[in-house]
C-alpha cells in the first residue's frame, strides 16, 4: 500500500543523489511542484528522464541538478527554447550536462519495455534517421522471424518516477484522466514512485476514460494542490500561459534566474516531518 506523505518527506525519502529521475505528463498533469521541491532539497548527479522536458527540467538543469537528461524533445511549448538547458549543453554552467536522445516512439517503447520487465524495445522508428550515429543505446537488431533490420533500445527503469494526478484515496490507489502521456508506464517501470494529487478523497468515483494507479504500484502519494502549476490538470485548474511567456526572459539570464530561484524556490520550505 502506497504511503501517504507529505511532498517534502517524499522527496527526502524517494530522491537521492545520483539517481535516475524521470518527471512524467504531458501538456498537462507535469509535477512541477516534486520538481521544485528536488531544486529545493539541492539534489545533485541526477540523470533526468522525460519524453517532453519543458520548463520544470529547464529549471531543475539550472539548479545544477542534473549530469545527464534522456529526452525525446524539450523546449518552453508554445514559446521557445529551454535557455538553462541550452546554457548547460553550450557553456556547463551550471555544470556539464550530457544529453542522450531519442524519438518520441523511442522513449515510449522503452518506458513499455521498462513496465514489461523485458531488457529492450523493438521498433521501425529509427530506420532512416542518424539518431543511431549520435546515441549509443540505439542498436539494429534483425528480427530472427522475418529478416528484417529493425531497431532497438533499451528499457527505462527509473530509480524514482513522480507524476501528478487528480486524486487519490486513503490507500494509495491514484486516479487520473484528460490528455495522457506516458505517466502508468513510467510509475510501474519504476523502483520507486512519488505521485502528488489534487486532494485525496474518501473513495474514487469512477470516470470515462479514466485510468487508475494501483496502490501496490506506488511508494508515496503527496496531496500537493496546484502542483502541476502553471501547467493545467483537467477539472481543477487551467493552463497559465503568462507563466510560460514569463518564463523565456526569467531564464535567458543567469543574474535574473538565480535571483528567480531563490525568490521562489529556496525562500519557500516545505516541513518534513520528524
């Protein structure tokens, strides 16, 4: 049965230096508040996964938390590049940053493979590209039925994948709907997972289209509201777009994002209990 907590003792519990991270959503329900909170804790030597790195990973990049981030696309949607990511990547400051990339089907195949328990993924979606010329964990592999060269990649198991959800019960079972990306693949391909929820309710009213994160799949559920902030989580809040367009000047600047940082992240302390 999955523990409930608070987002401080989660992280200090599930998130160590070193580890493998991987912070799933897509355009909605990203865990930006278990992300702030990793800046917060000052974790460092993190390899950061995620299908999508948006501003969260920007922010976390700059913090130094990060040695390494396994990705398929990143940027600040709807606005531009990740200029922390970029500064990393071109100058290491705050310190290098090594980059390994894949293709969105790439990514999605190995969280798959991750969740099944299988060492690899195969796919078509490399055949054509030079992604295998600049990514080790890239492979041709010949399917040994028909003959045909495809590729294939490796399963991604995380030390620790955090997502954000709806809602969750008393036990620990998490509920989550609207646009989805790769969050029930990334929780159970994981060693340890945190998910930080709207509000946890007495029992989850079922819903069309919705899925549910069992209690034994999840190490910690955090109520956190607002923690997909500024992106959006269907039926409780919506998208703050000023957010995102704030957030290009905030971060092409060091001087102007440390002062951001400790303004808005470091000033704030989350209490983790004794």
């Amino acid at each position: 049965m999955a523990e409930i907590s608070s987002l401080a003792q989660a992280v200090a519990e599930l998130v160590h230096d070193g580890d493998t991270v991987a912070l799933e959503g897509f355009t909605h329900l990203i865990p930006v508040a278990a992300g702030q909170e990793i800046i917060r804790q000052r974790r460092r030597e993190l390899t950061l996964v995620r299908m999508t790195p948006d501003i969260v990973y920007d922010q976390m990049i700059g913090a130094g938390c990060a040695r390494k981030l396994v990705f398929s696309w990143g940027g600040n949607p709807g606005v531009g590049s990740l200029h922390r990511f970029r500064d990393a990547v071109q100058h290491a400051w705050p310190v290098p940053l090594e980059i390994e990339e894949h293709s969105h089907a790439g990514m999605a195949n190995r969280y798959v493979a991750g969740a099944s328990g299988v060492p690899f993924a195969v796919l078509r979606g490399y055949v054509g590209t030079d992604l295998p010329s600049v990514t080790d964990t890239i492979e041709p592999i010949t399917c040994p039925f028909t003959g045909e060269q495809l590729t294939a990649v490796p399963a991604i198991n995380p030390d620790v994948s955090i997502v954000h959800a709806q809602r969750a019960d008393r036990n620990g079972n998490v509920q989550l709907w609207g646009l989805l990306g790769v969050q029930k693949e990334a929780v159970l391909a994981a060693r340890r997972s945190l998910v930080t929820v709207e509000e946890i309710v007495d029992e989850l009213t079922p819903l069309p289209g919705a899925i549910v994160l069992p209690a034994w799949a999840v190490t910690a559920v955090a109520e956190v509201p607002g923690g997909a902030h500024p992106s959006y989580a269907q039926g409780y809040s919506e998208r703050d777009n000023a957010y995102y367009a704030a957030w290009d000047a905030i971060s092409r600047d060091r001087d102007s994002f440390t002062s951001w940082l400790d303004e808005h992240v470091y000033a704030s302390t989350m209490e983790i209990q004794a």
